[in-house]
C-alpha cells in the first residue's frame, strides 16, 4: 500500500503589523549669541536703550527695553550701566527711567 505523503498548505505569511515609534519631541534650538564688549559696542547699545527709553517716555523694564531696542538682555545691561555712569538713567519703580 502506498503511503500518503502529508501535504502541508503554505499559510500566506500574515502581514507583520509595524509598530509606529513615537517621535521624540525636537528640542527647541537654542541660540547663542556673543555679546561683543568694547567701547563702540556697548556705546551703541547705550544708545539703544536711550532711544527706547525716550520713545516710551515712562520707566520700562529691562525685558521691555530689549523688545522694544530689539537687542538681548545681555546688552541692555551693558547699555544701561553705560548710561547710569553718565547719569542719563536712574532705577524707578522696577523699571529704568530717563534722568
């Protein structure tokens, strides 16, 4: 008697179900500014932050003055030691003023 040979079926191969991977949140790239210290520079961020001053016409802050100067934190700074040692600002209610 012959023998039957056991035949197998061939399954289609499932289609593998592929895991999306969450993509990792960028990171907000972070801007290094170098901040020049000579007497020119600081002298034109000086009068950066007069011209602020004059145009508001009212004590402003230091994050105000860089918005409306349009220049860094940093450089207000410089500006407004600059113009204290000339007596041209003065500190007023958490704010820099003109004198």
């Amino acid at each position: 008697m012959a023998e039957k040979k056991a035949t197998t079926t061939k399954k289609a191969a499932a289609p593998k179900a592929t895991e999306k991977k969450a993509a990792a949140p960028k990171k907000a790239a972070v801007k290094k500014v170098e901040v020049v210290i000579n007497a020119e520079s600081v002298g034109f961020r000086a009068g950066d932050v007069y011209n602020a001053l004059a145009a508001a016409g009212k004590a402003l802050t230091v994050a105000q003055i860089a918005k409306d100067a349009k220049i860094t934190a940093e450089e207000v700074y410089l500006g407004i030691g600059w113009l204290m040692k000339e007596g041209k600002v003065k500190a007023e209610d958490n704010g820099i003023a003109l004198a």
